[in-house]
C-alpha cells in the first residue's frame, strides 16, 4: 500500500502576537511547526505502516525551500519519501490554486491508494484544500477523519460531527482528512532523525509538475486578499471594587446580566 | 493583480515593510523588494508616504459575469430539521440580496423534504430550488455536490452561502472547484462593495490574530462559508410564500462513492472544556487542591465546568484534560473565569478569544488582569461565596 500525506508548515500561532502600539503582528521568533492536524495524519499513515510492514509513506508539501526542514522531520518520524513543490510562480496561491498545485503533484506519483491530509492549517483554518484536492483527483473523499479502519480495499471511517460522528464505508483510492481525535503523533526517533539528514527530499517546480505559471501561485487564484488588518484591539478591562465582597460580587452579577450573558 | 514597487519613487523609508502582515518586503539597496510570502493585500499601498507601491491588475480575460443572478442560501437540513445557521444566512442573504438588487433564494436537498420550503419562504426565501430523492437522504460529499453543481451550472447564481458546519465545510470546497470558483471559509462579516456590487468576506486567519477581506472578482459564483451564531437571523413571517423548483435527481451507480452506515450520537456527561460556554478555571492561587470543590459549586450554578493552568497539573492538583493553555486546550466560553491565575503567557494564549474574561487574584499586578474583562482584586475564597450567593439571589 502507498500513501500520501499532504503536509504544510505553518507558523506556530500560538506564538504570535500584536504588538500592542503598532498593533501589527510581531512574527519574529515565532517558530515554524508541522500544521498540528497534518501530524495526525503522517501519525495515521505510520501507523498503517506499522501494522502493514511493506506500506509506503510518501510526505508531500507546497512552500518556500525552508519548508524542507519540516519534511525532514516527517522522515524522522518515520516517512519513506517526501517531496517539496516550490517555485516562484506558486506564491500567493488561495486554496483553488493550492490544490491544482498539490494534485498535479500526487498525479505525477503514481500508484497511490490513499491520501491522508489535515482538516485544516493552523495559519488560514479554511479546511479547504484536502477537499479539493479529491476533486482534482476524482477520489472519493472524507473530512474531518477521527477513526480509520482499512479492510479489502475500503476503509471504514469514523467521521466527526457536531454531536457525535457518522460511520463511512469508503473504496480505495480515496483521501481522507485527519483530525486530532485521531491519534497522538509520535516524537521522531533519535535514529530517525540522524537517518533524515542522509535522505533526499525531491524539489518540483512549475514545470516538474506540468503546470504553466499562469495556472499556479496568485495568476490562478479566484480569490484575493483585498485587504488585512488587525482586528481592533480589547479594550482596557475594568476593574470592579466596593466597600464589601458581597457589593463587588453584586456589582459584577449585574453587569453580567444587563449584557444578558447570564 | 500584483504589488509592484516604483523605483524611482521609493525612498527606503522601510515603512512598508514594517506594516507588511506577511514579512514579505526586504529593503535592499534603500529599494523596496517584495518577495514570495506577499499575498497582494495592499497594506504596504496604503502606508507608503511616497506612493511608490502600486497594486496592478492582470490582464485575465474577463469572463462575462452578468449573467448570474441572485443570492442562494444551502439550506442544510439534518433528519428532516433546517440547522439554525439557515435562518441567519437568510437574514444576512436578504440584506446583500437588497443592496444588489436581485432575489433571495434557498437550495433545500434531502429525502421528503418538500415541506421544509415552507419554512424557508417564512424566513424570507422567494424560490426555493428542491432536490427531493431517496439517495439524498442522508449528507453525502457526492450526493449533495453533484446535484448542487447542477443546479448552480444551470440558474448561475451570484452568491452562495453556506453555513460553516461540518457538513457546509464538506459540501463547498468540492463544489468550488467543480463549479470552478472562489470559496472564503467561515466568514464573520460580508459586505457589498457599493461601487461595484461584488461581495467583500471579511475572515479572521492566524488563530484571530488578523482578519483577512476577501474578495472573488473574475468568477461566479462568489461563495462564502459562514460561521453559526454570528449573523442576525432573518424574521419569521409565515404569510410569505414562494417559488418551489424541482431539481433534476437522477443518480447513475457510482455517482455516490460514499456510504454512510450509521450515525452515531454521543451525549457527554462531563462538558469538554472546548464546549463549555461557562469556565472556571483555578490556579496556583487556589493554594490547596480542594479549592477546585468551590470553583466547581460556582461552575454548576452556571451550568459550566471547571479548568485548570498548567502548574496545577504539574502540581497533581489537576487533570491534564482540564488544563487550558498552549500546552492544553484553547477555549472560547461565553464567560472565563480566571481564579488565581497569575497570567502566563501561554495560558493566555488558550483563553484570550473568550467572549468574557473575569479575573480574581490577590495581586493587582498579576498580568492576567491585562487581558481581563472584569478584574476584581481580593481573595478568591471570599469573592467567589459572594458571586454564588448573588447568583442566588
């Protein structure tokens, strides 16, 4: 069996801040992570693996070349291949052009039975670009993925829902996007990460993957950032006092009510 | 389009650069240089003294736009119950559906549904577009998507709008590339341009840290998912009828790839800290590991739960499934209380998006009243008996 993780490196934004005077966002220091539900996916794919020796995991990613970093520690973890699509020409990509990008990249690996994606990144929340990929890709396809089960040919899913999750039977090739219910990614092993250093990681640009510019990057992207900014900063909070406990404690439940939140 | 920077007018001056959200603009040379990581949003146009940075359009042949017309709402519906967010995309899709001037209109798919139209007319719907057969029965990726793109590809719609569910965010990404178009999810705030009547979605992205306006000017529809709970709902008013047309239905084996064997719904005793809209979280403040038992009788007069920092886990006072923070869950309650919470950053991070923040700690500086709502200085163990008492009341 082969599968396909999709991978993205994203800022941890967690990490990020405003800075509270120019009230822009302060990016430096802010370190660059595997997108946390892409992990439970590689996690489901080693897995796989694990239970199926002779299973192949092949990691693929779009980005800047630094990018690279995040994949070796994908084949730290345990990941056979992976492969970078970086270029120019794909910068300023929405998630139309993301996806037209990432599919002609997994069409030109052949022979894969699954493709295993996050629910969504971290950086832009869309949970656009596993969905869309399937499209591309004419494979049936499964969101927000908290169970997996594979059995002659099919998997049998566990997807999530707002109250409880709905049990899908799906036939392979199919892609599926993972969320953190999953499972508990693993650490990299020590040996792992020694071993990624000595593994190649395969760079395609536009023409590798059979894409002209003009069908890649910001020239294919319906969509378009008309402007960003940030968000209008919480006002000063206030503070409540009184003479006695009981008069702060009553000062507080009313004000609570009059803004009928409780 | 393109940012582009005018040579002979830049200065150096770097403002642009410290402006752009992105770090996409290096100086070099006292010229501005735009790399890869810009995404066109035009921060660096506005803040340039010099006005040496232009936003330039592309050349794309422009595909003609004037034949889609009005404002669909996906009217999602589960076991035969229109999901609320319908009613709020009604009330939003009426407004944008008035200032462009065209009609309101609602896409109901579904097995023995007809009789939700009704409903929909109630909430302002003119037409509503049926897809009624057994194979729609229960939500499926393929089912819902090829129907939908046939009805879009043959009444073109203008706008569609679908909630931000975990069906509305299954269903419109595969539809986008389908229909071949432009898709902004979860969308907090959308708008007409008055010039030229094209949708702005305006969209928080970095975990809230930046909103992002979107815009899908050469291609039609313009769709948007929307998050639940943030619209108005539309107004109820049964005397409204309208238009019923029936969808074309018919499926060839192999059209729906999926099947959906049961659907399973859990009912959680013990609230997620992710789904209480009431929290009280303790800290180191709490001083003792019993002091949870006072948060917790303030949690269920609230009908909340309780949570906890990282350093009470550390300490064994709490349960790591409980902890809020970086290293924890992030929340976002209607209301947080922070109880002998100093502030750490990290916790910060797992709260700040809570609607209401209120702080009680013995220390005045502690930074936690910085991101507070309400802060109130005193010993825990004091104000806490006097909320719950006035809560009585």
């Amino acid at each position: 069996m082969r599968i396909l993780v999709c991978a993205k490196q994203v800022p941890d934004t967690n990490e990020v801040r405003i800075d509270p005077v120019k009230g822009t966002m302060i990016r430096e220091g802010v370190p660059s992570i595997l997108n946390p539900d892409d992990a439970n996916a590689l996690e489901a794919a080693l897995a796989i693996k694990d239970e199926n020796p002779g299973t192949e995991v092949i990691v693929m990613t779009m980005g800047p070349p630094q990018a690279a970093e995040m994949l070796r520690e994908c084949l730290a973890m345990g990941a056979d291949e992976a492969y970078l699509l970086s270029d120019r020409a794909f910068g300023g990509a929405d998630t139309w052009a993301t996806s037209a990008t990432l599919a002609a990249g997994i069409k030109k690996i052949k022979k894969i039975d699954m493709v295993l994606a996050g629910r969504q990144a971290i950086d832009g929340d869309t949970a656009q670009v596993g969905s869309q990929i399937a499209q591309r890709l004419k494979m049936p396809v499964v969101t927000y993925v908290e169970d997996i089960k594979i059995a002659d040919k099919k998997a049998i899913v566990h997807r999530q829902m707002e109250d409880g999750y709905e049990v899908i039977e799906v036939e392979l090739p199919c892609l599926l996007t993972c969320v953190k219910e999953l499972n508990e990614p693993r650490y990299m092993s020590i040996r792992g990460i020694m071993e990624a250093y000595e593994q190649p990681i395969t760079t395609w640009n536009h023409e590798d993957i059979g894409l002209s510019p003009e069908a890649c990057g910001l020239n294919a992207s319906p969509t378009q950032v008309f402007r960003s900014f940030t968000p209008p900063a919480k006002g000063g909070g206030e503070m409540i006092t009184g003479t006695t406990v009981s008069e702060i404690a009553g000062s507080l439940v009313s004000k609570l009510k009059e803004k009928h939140i409780i | 389009m393109a940012i582009k920077v005018i040579e002979e007018k830049c200065v150096g001056c770097a403002k642009c650069q410290k402006s752009c959200p992105f770090d996409a603009i290096t100086i070099e040379d006292k010229i501005a240089v735009i790399g890869d990581a810009c995404t066109n949003c035009g921060t660096c146009v506005d803040v340039c003294p010099t006005d040496a940075i232009i936003q330039e359009g592309t050349e794309k042949v422009v595909k003609d736009l004037s034949m889609y017309k009005g404002v669909w709402v996906f009217a999602e519906q589960r076991e035969g119950k229109i999901m609320p967010v319908v009613f709020e995309l009604l009330g939003e899709g009426k407004k944008l559906a008035a200032e462009i001037g065209t009609e309101l209109c609602a896409i109901l798919c579904g097995s023995n549904i007809a009789g939700l139209a009704d409903e929909l007319f109630a909430y302002g719907a003119e037409k509503v577009y049926l897809a009624d057969a057994p194979e729609l029965e229960k939500y499926t990726t393929d089912g819902y998507s090829k129907v939908i793109n046939e009805a879009i590809g043959h009444y073109k719609p203008e706008i569609v709008l679908y909630g931000a569910t975990h069906i509305g965010r299954d269903l419109a990404p595969c539809l986008a590339v389908k229909v071949n178009t432009g898709l902004t999810a979860d969308c907090t705030k959308l708008e007409i341009d008055p010039d030229d009547k094209k949708i702005r979605q305006t969209r928080p992205a970095f975990g809230g840290n930046l909103m992002a306006t979107i815009v899908c000017p050469g291609s039609r529809p313009q769709m948007s998912t929307v998050r639940p709970g943030v619209m108005d709902k539309a107004a109820y008013d049964p005397t409204q009828k309208g238009e019923v047309i029936k969808l074309n239905t018919a499926f060839a084996e192999g059209d729906i790839r999926t099947k959906v064997l049961e659907i399973v719904k859990t009912t959680t005793e013990n609230i997620s800290i992710s789904d209480a809209d009431f929290i009280v979280a303790g800290g180191m403040g709490l001083g003792k590991p019993e002091g949870f038992e006072l948060l917790k009788q303030l949690a269920d007069k609230l009908g909340g739960t309780v949570a906890t920092s990282r350093a009470c886990v550390d300490a064994g006072w709490a349960d790591h499934a409980i902890q809020v923070g970086q290293t924890g869950t992030t929340v976002k309650p209607k209301i947080y209380f922070a109880c002998g919470i100093s502030g750490a950053i990290q916790h910060i991070a797992g709260m700040q998006d809570s609607d209401i923040i209120i702080a009680i700690n013995k220390n005045e500086n502690a930074p936690i009243f910085e991101v507070a709502d309400y802060g109130i200085v005193g010993d825990l163990y004091k104000v806490i008996p006097a909320i719950i008492e006035e809560l009585n009341k």
